[in-house]
C-alpha cells in the first residue's frame, strides 16, 4: 500500500489496465457475459416473434443459472482485487466468491427491485403529468405523452449514462470494506466522485467511451458488433474499478473507519 501511494497518476492508470487485462478472473466473468448476452438476444427474439412456437421456460431456467454463475464470478473476482495486489485467477475468483457470493447476490436482488420501483414511480408520475397537460390543455394524454417522449427519452438515457460514472467507487467501496449496504456505501460513492471530480478524466473516459459508442450505434447494426463493444466495455469497466479500488487502498482518509447506517 505504502508503493502504492507513491505511484504517479499514470503508473498506477498503466498498473490497473494491466491488472485488469492480465487477470484470468476478469476473462472469465467476460466469457460467462458472452453466453448470457446471447440468450437474452434469442429469448427477446422469440418474444416479438409471431411464429416462434419454442418453449421459453427452459430458456429463462437457463439465463437464471447463467445470472447467478456470473454473480458468483463477479463477487469472487471483484473481492479478490480488492485483498489483493496481484492479478486475479479463476481459483481465486471461486475462493473470494464463497465468502461474499450470498452478501453480492442479496445486494443485486435488492437492486433490481430498486430499481423496477424507480421505473414504476417514473412512469406513473410522467402519466399523471400528462394527463394534467392534457386537462389543462384540453388534450388528449395520449398525445401529450407522445409529444414529451422526444424530449424525455434523451434525458433518461442521459441519467442512464452519468449513473455508472457517479457511482464508480461504489462497488470498490461495497468489496473494500465488505459493506454490502446500499444506501451508506453509495451516499459515500457520490461524496469520493465529488470531491475527486477534477481528478477523473481517466475514469471518465473508460466510463463514458463505450457507453457513448453503444448510444451511437446504429439500430440496424450486427448484434455481433453489440456484443463486442459490450465485451470492450467490460474491460474497460474492470480497468476503472481496479484503479478505484488502488485509489481506496492508498488513500485510507477516504473511508470513515465505521460508515453509519
């Protein structure tokens, strides 16, 4: 730790690409994305396809167990880097996992639920707006809500894009500390990307460079080439949280020595 903290900015960028790149564990968490990426691709194609007459549930039972080899891996690998100064090997990934698989798990539930309530809430709020537009108005909702999406949509996916880069330290943050709380460990996130903002170009650009290629891809354009700038952007994303986790370790003020509930 105490190298570490005499590195310069650009050793410790190189140092965490390195990490990251050279690190089986991370490849192995790609690889598992690869299949998964796939499956939801034919799953969503049978949905809006009228003449697919396959069952789904073995499909769905499958993309289940795919989620949760992929959260097992992720947890032990992500763990790992944070005790660990050295690149990460499966058989790392697999020990870190069983320590912090169920925490990771219970969090990423809990997530998801968050996050289908913040869905719903948006959309009932956006529809009681509407139809006040289109009582005030004289309108119908329908419309109103058709002439506001053109507007709404860039935003939301602007919110979409600026989520991961203000909470960039939040999982090294959650694997560092072992602290699977959601709303301490991201309320200190915010404070870090605040006070630092200055400071992260670099993680701005491995953030927001994939994320803005895959905004730009056209629709029309190969799934394959979708599934390699998501690829490219995993590995981009595991560079930024190596650096943030070197970032945490050298910089131990960072962290309250107990964050409140």
């Amino acid at each position: 730790m105490a190298r570490q903290s005499q590195d310069s900015e650009g050793e410790r960028r190189i140092r965490a690409a390195v990490r990251a790149l050279m690190s089986p564990g991370v490849w192995l968490v790609v690889a598992v994305q690869l299949p998964t990426g796939l499956l939801i691709h034919n799953i969503l194609l049978t949905l809006t396809s009228e003449e697919a007459t396959q069952p789904l549930l073995p499909w769905i039972m499958l993309l289940m167990l795919l989620f949760l080899v992929y959260v097992y891996l992720m947890s032990g690998t992500s763990r790992a880097f944070a005790v660990n100064v050295a690149t990460v090997s499966p058989q790392e990934a697999f020990l870190q996992g069983q320590q912090v698989f169920n925490a990771f798990l219970w969090l990423a539930v809990k997530i998801c639920l968050l996050g289908m309530l913040t869905v719903y809430i948006g959309l009932y709020v956006f529809g009681l707006v509407a139809q006040l537009i289109g009582a005030t108005t004289e309108s119908d909702a329908e419309a109103v809500i058709q002439a506001l999406a053109p507007v709404l949509v860039p935003i939301v996916k602007g919110s979409a894009m600026i989520a991961p880069f203000a909470l960039v330290y939040w999982l090294p943050i959650v694997f560092v500390r072992n602290d699977f709380r959601i709303i301490p460990t991201a309320r200190l996130a915010l404070k870090i990307i605040w006070r630092q903002l200055l400071k992260s170009g670099f993680l701005a650009f491995l953030i927001f460079c994939p994320l803005l290629l895959l905004w730009l891809l056209p629709g029309e354009a190969p799934f394959v080439l979708t599934l390699l700038l998501g690829v490219i952007g995993q590995l981009m994303a595991w560079t930024a949280y190596v650096y943030c986790v070197e970032m945490l370790l050298a910089n131990p003020g960072w962290l309250p020595p107990k964050l409140s509930p």
